[in-house]
C-alpha cells in the first residue's frame, strides 16, 4: 500500500448518466484518480430504494461501469466494482443503522423529496439510504468524497456517524472529507432551472445523457428554458442562464466570470448553441472509447471481477475490526 489518500464514490444505476452526474462527480474523479488511492463503485444497493426492471437493472449496471471507464477512470490502477458484490456494505450498515437516530434520517432532503414523488413506495429502504451511503465510504477508511452538492447533506451525516462510532469505540473510522466542485456543483434541469439536473427526470429534455449525440445535445440546449430579458449576466434569479454558464464554465475549465465576458453583447441563442457545442466536444471523445469499450466485454468483466476482491480485502478489514470493537465472536 503507497501512501496516497483514499477516494471513494460512487453512482446509483437509476435512468442514464447525466451531465450532472459527469460534471459533478465523473470529470473530478478523473481529475483527482492519479494523485490518490481511488475506489469508485457502481451503486446497484441504493437503486432498488424506487423500483426497477430487473433485466434492465442489469444491463444499466454494465453500461455504467463501462461509462466509468470510458469517461477516463483506469480500472486498473483504482478499484471499480459493483456494491452488490461486497457483502461487507450491507453488513457494516446494519451496525450503523443502530449508531443512526430517526430523527437524524427524517431531516434528510432526499428522503423527503424521493418520498414526495415515490408515495406509493416509501419504503425503509429509502429511509436508510444514507446509512448505507455512510457504510461505503466508512469501510474503506476514506479521506475524500467527490460529489455534488445534493449529497452533501448525506455525506455530513457519514462523518457525524463516524464519530459517533469512534466516541464509543476509539479510532475505528477515519472521518471523511467530502470535495465538492465549484462550478458544477449543482447542474439544474434544462426544463426547470430551479430543481437539479435528474438522471430519473422523466422529462427527457431536462437532462443530456453523456451518451447522447450532437443533434440531441443541440436540440436539448436549444429548448432550454431561460429568461425574457435576453441578457447574458450571472445573478440571482436567472437560473435558466446561470445554469448555462456554469456547464461551459464547468466544460471549459474557466471560471464563470471568464465565460460571462467570452459571452458579453451575444443573444441566447448563440449562448445556447456554444454551450451546446462545448458539451458535445467534450463527450465526443469518451462516446467513442465508450462504443469500443462495450465490444471488449471480458476485459470489463476481468475489471469488475477483479474490483470486487480488492474491495473486498479492504473491506473485511475494517469490518472485522467494527466486530471485534462490538463485541462479536471471530469468525
Ligand atoms: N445535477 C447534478 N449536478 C451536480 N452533481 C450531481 N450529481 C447528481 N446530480 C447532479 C452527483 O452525481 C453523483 C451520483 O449521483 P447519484 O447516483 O448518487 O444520485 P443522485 O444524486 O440522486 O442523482 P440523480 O441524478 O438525481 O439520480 P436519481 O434521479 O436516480 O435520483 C453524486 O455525487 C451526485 O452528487
């Protein structure tokens, strides 16, 4: 084991991958892979929470992993698996669902919002959904979380957990740091600039899947909804605009002000097809290795077969540990 830190995280394999999901959480996990250790898995746990098509859960599951790599993430230098073939994360969530309050679960925004569009399915599942999310970053004694700013809320609840757990128990946990974008922090719908960028938006002009192609991308950009003011400028209450710059800014690496200057005295429409342009150069080249990708499927296999029992090591390392400090008998 080198020295490096620990990175871990994750997507659920709901809908398809968004320009949220790569924006706030792929592109910096890629940015980040070489300067630490890095796990980073496919979520298939926490997807059941809504429910799902079987035969379409798997095919998901494998096309998400492939999009991982696609995006750039080495699976073989980092660890890439599905949470489903780790035991040791169900099994470490339980401990913590026991070290988690009600009350600290109901004030969950996520739970509240899922509950508010699934009513006729909410189910204890999805209450616990950020336990299990704290076990995944728990086990692997990580010291850095990349993700969006919806899960912040969720991954300040892992850190309490761990040192909850540690108060009673001593140094089990290392508590988690989470990095969370500048720009792309939080991507927001296309149709509905005031709520986020959802890869199970049933409107599919909401979002740009990473896979999908340029006319799609234009087309989407196109509609977006905007502002009639017809100013380019980044201020309160121009959400469909600010959401605009803060993509190129997100695909072009500048900040937002850089943008707003690049963009002075243009209409939305010119706006909307520049952004529309930038994203599809910067999927262009991970849609390509994506379609080679998926013609190697027993590299991909090797790959996540592989993962898994080094994900598995680290696991059972900690989790025996957490046994023994509960209290139970060696296995
Ligand atoms: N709109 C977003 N902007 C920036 N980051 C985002 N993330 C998600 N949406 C945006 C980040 O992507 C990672 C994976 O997300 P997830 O699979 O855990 O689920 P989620 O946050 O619940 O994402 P979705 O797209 O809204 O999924 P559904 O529709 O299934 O609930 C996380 O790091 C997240 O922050």
């Amino acid at each position: 084991m080198n020295d490096k830190k620990t990175i871990f995280s994750g997507i659920q394999p709901t809908g398809c991958i968004t320009l949220g999901n790569y924006l706030g959480a792929l592109k910096n996990w890629v940015n980040l892979q070489n300067d630490y250790n890095c796990i980073f898995s496919v979520v298939d746990l926490h997807s059941i929470t809504v429910r799902q098509d079987s035969a379409q859960l798997r095919k998901r599951c494998m096309d998400f992993l492939t999009q991982y790599l696609a995006c750039g993430i080495d699976g073989e230098e980092n660890i890439v698996f599905f949470q489903s073939h780790v035991p040791a994360h169900s099994e470490l969530a339980w401990v913590l669902n026991c070290f988690t309050y009600m009350g600290e679960l109901s004030r969950m925004t996520q739970f509240k919002d899922k509950s508010s569009k699934h009513a006729d399915n909410i189910n204890a599942g999805l209450f616990t959904y950020p336990v299990l999310m704290a076990a995944d970053i728990l086990l692997y004694q990580t010291d850095l979380v990349p993700v969006g700013i919806d899960q912040k809320q969720h991954l300040e609840l892992a850190r309490d957990i761990a040192i909850r757990f540690n108060g009673v128990f001593g140094d089990v946990f290392k508590v988690p740091e989470g990095y969370i974008p500048k720009e792309a922090a939080r991507i927001m719908s296309l149709q509905d600039p005031t709520s986020k960028m959802s890869k199970s938006d049933p409107n599919v002009n909401g979002f740009i899947s990473i896979l999908d192609d340029p006319d799609t991308i234009r087309r989407k950009f196109k509609r977006a909804v905007t502002d009639s003011e017809g100013e380019i400028a980044f201020r309160e209450g121009k959400h469909g605009v600010n959401n605009l710059l803060n993509i190129y800014s997100a695909v072009t690496n500048q900040s937002v002000e850089k943008s707003v200057n690049e963009f002075s005295g243009l209409g939305y429409g010119e706006l909307k097809e520049r952004v529309a342009q930038a994203v599809i150069e910067e999927l262009r080249p991970m849609q390509e290795r994506y379609a080679d990708l998926c013609k190697n499927k027993d590299y991909i296999n090797k790959l996540y077969t592989e993962g898994a029992q080094r994900a598995a090591y680290l696991a059972s390392k900690t989790l025996r540990k957490v046994h023994r400090k509960l209290g139970y008998v060696d296995r």
